[in-house]
C-alpha cells in the first residue's frame, strides 16, 4: 500500500495538471551557448513563471564538475563527457544524458591594423601558428592562401583560452585532424598546455585580449566576433574550399551526424573536418547534460522544470537559433534529443514522455 501511495504522490506531481511549486534550478559552464542559453531562459521564464532557471557562463570543465559535485542541476559543454568523467558521474548518480542544444562554429578573430579584405587561413596553418613555427603575418604559408593581399610584417600573437573549455576542446580537435605535429606536442582537450601566447577566460576574454592586441590572433565563437564586430578568418576546409563560418555554413556539417548517432548509439558526435563544399569545418555541437535519474534532486518539480527546459531548448527555442548565429538542430537530431530526454527519470517515471 506505501509503494502505491507513493507512485501516485510522484505522478500527480508529475502530472500536466498539476501546478509546479515554485522551484530554482542551478546551471553552468560552456560560455560558447551563454548568448542563447539566456535568451532561452528569458523567454522560458514568461511561460514558466514559477520555475528560475540560472545559468552561469563558467567554462565548459566547470559546467561539468559542478555536475558531478552536484552544485550544477544540470550543465552546459561543448564537449562530451570523456571517459574518466563519465565514471565518476556514473559513481556519483549514474548515467547522464548528452543533449544537442544548437551547433556553432568556433572562429579565429584577429587584429591585424592596416589589413583590408577576408583573411584567408588553412588548418595547417593555424596548427603552425600555434605552434609557434609561424611567427609574422607576412610568412610565406600566409602570403600563399591571400593572393594580392598586403600582409604586414608583423608580430603574431596567439591568444588562447586559459580556463578549461569545449571550445578549446572543439578547437584542438579539429588541429589535431591537420597537423601531426600539433597533435604530438599539444593534442586536444578542454585543457591543454599551450607552447606560447596570452590567455583568455572565457570566449569574452579572448575576444578582448584580441581586441586590445595589435597583432593578435584567438579562437572565440562566431557569436563573440559578430557582436564585437571582430574581423575573423575565412578557413580551408577539408575539401579545399574556402568558407566563412556562418548558421548555414554549420548546418551544412552536421548532415553526416545523424548516421554517425545511429552507428555509435550516441549523440555525441565531431562536426569537425567534416565533408563537403560548403562546410566549415571547426564546427560542433553544445550539450545540454543532466543525470538520467533525477531522483537525487528529491524534488519533482525541479526535476520536471529541468527536463520542460530541455524540450523548450530544442523545440520552441531553436527559432532563436540563426537569428543569433548558432545553427538549429535538423529534424532527425531532434528526434534523437527528444528520446534522449524522455528516458530521464524521477523515481522510475518519464518525466517527458514522447507521447505528450
């Protein structure tokens, strides 16, 4: 009879009917979404008016260590969860769920006085830039992709991100796909040691260390860049083609990711050096992570106002998407986030089940 009394205590508080109390929910990390994770909060909040969510632009290794030291309901990243992570959250609560919220492109801003036109650039390149093994604008390997441009000689400065981030995570992933030496002497992850350069925290402050540098060269979201209005390179891409970052340009990389979800049975998938014309390749998703079982939270209306969130995120709010420069995501990831978020539970029910 308790066990009885107790399912029917979480379905009505579950349940369409039944206003949720007044409940604030927690979140945090990758600064590469921050612009449209606070639209979506903003506009969420007008529908929900009892439920606060609070997202804080931290880094993406901070989304997700406040997730697994449960300071964080649920958190944002550019990268997926790697392995030790994913123990360790298995430890602490079990499994997680990875939601593609929209895709981006990761860009490389620059300040370059006197330089008139688009800057051309190649992943090899931009791995010898950070290398340190190209040091002036004006070198050869440069001079090649900009035909007729006049290029000063100049000092290059390598900004970077000093925090722990899933836009360093994107952007020495794709290096490493271009260059073996980078993959050697750096490799990838949210945290890497750098040979040279000033640090940045966050996308903001590489957009202003590049700001404030004559010279300088960083890797910020394309977001940053159009709303500094910060020059930022057109890039090679794996077919040879030369294409500015743009939603299109994005959405264009992501029409592999649906075969590669159903292959590997994940939804965290590379957009990165992907094939094709048109795409431009550093580009990836942002996810939205959650535990699978929300039971921990102790609280269903947190645990529905969470999920109601994350459908919100990759229904309603995709509209937002292009208008601000992100890509939305394709019908067929959106049905694969969709069944992502209805296996996430409270006390064994779905909290968001397909067939509302």
């Amino acid at each position: 009879m308790m066990k009885w009394l107790k399912a029917m205590a979480v379905l009505l508080a579950l349940g369409a009917g039944t206003a949720l109390a007044d409940v604030e929910i927690q979140a945090g990390g990758a600064t590469f979404p921050n612009p449209i994770y606070q639209q979506w909060i903003k506009d969420f909040g007008q529908l929900h008016g009892d439920v606060k969510v609070a997202y804080a632009s931290k880094g993406s290794g901070a989304g997700i260590g406040g997730l697994l030291d449960k300071t964080f309901d649920f958190c944002g990243s550019d990268a997926p969860m790697n392995e030790e992570e994913l123990k360790k959250a298995h430890a602490a609560n079990g499994d997680v769920v990875e939601i593609p919220a929209v895709a981006g492109a990761v860009v490389l801003a620059y300040n370059l006085a006197g330089f008139v036109g688009d800057l051309n650039l190649s992943g090899p390149v931009i791995a010898d830039i950070y290398l340190g093994k190209i040091t002036k604008w004006d070198d050869p390997a440069i001079v090649a992709l900009n035909p007729g441009a006049t290029l000063p000689d100049a000092d290059i400065t390598t900004v970077h991100r000093s925090d722990g981030s899933g836009t360093n995570f994107v952007f020495t992933s794709y290096l490493c796909t271009q260059s073996d030496d980078f993959q050697t002497q750096v490799n990838f992850g949210k945290t890497v040691k750098w040979p040279s350069g000033q640090g940045g925290s966050g996308n903001a402050g590489v957009t202003q260390a590049v700001q404030n540098t004559t010279g300088a060269i960083g890797y910020i979201e394309l977001n940053y860049a159009l709303k500094n209005q910060i020059p930022f390179a057109v890039v090679q891409n794996d077919n040879g083609k030369l294409v500015k970052a743009s939603p299109q340009s994005v959405s264009a990389a992501g029409e592999g990711a649906i075969k590669d979800m159903d292959d590997q049975k994940t939804l965290a998938i590379r957009l990165w050096s992907r094939e094709g014309d048109d795409v431009y390749p550093i580009s990836s998703f942002t996810y939205l992570i959650c535990y699978k079982n929300l039971s921990y939270l102790r609280d269903p209306a947190k645990a529905r106002g969470i999920v109601d969130f994350f459908w919100y995120a990759i229904h309603d709010g995709q509209s937002k998407a292009v208008e601000m420069t992100y890509a939305s995501l394709s019908p067929g990831v959106q049905q694969r986030a969709e069944q992502a978020i209805s296996a996430v539970t409270f006390d064994g029910q779905a909290l968001h089940p397909l067939s509302k």
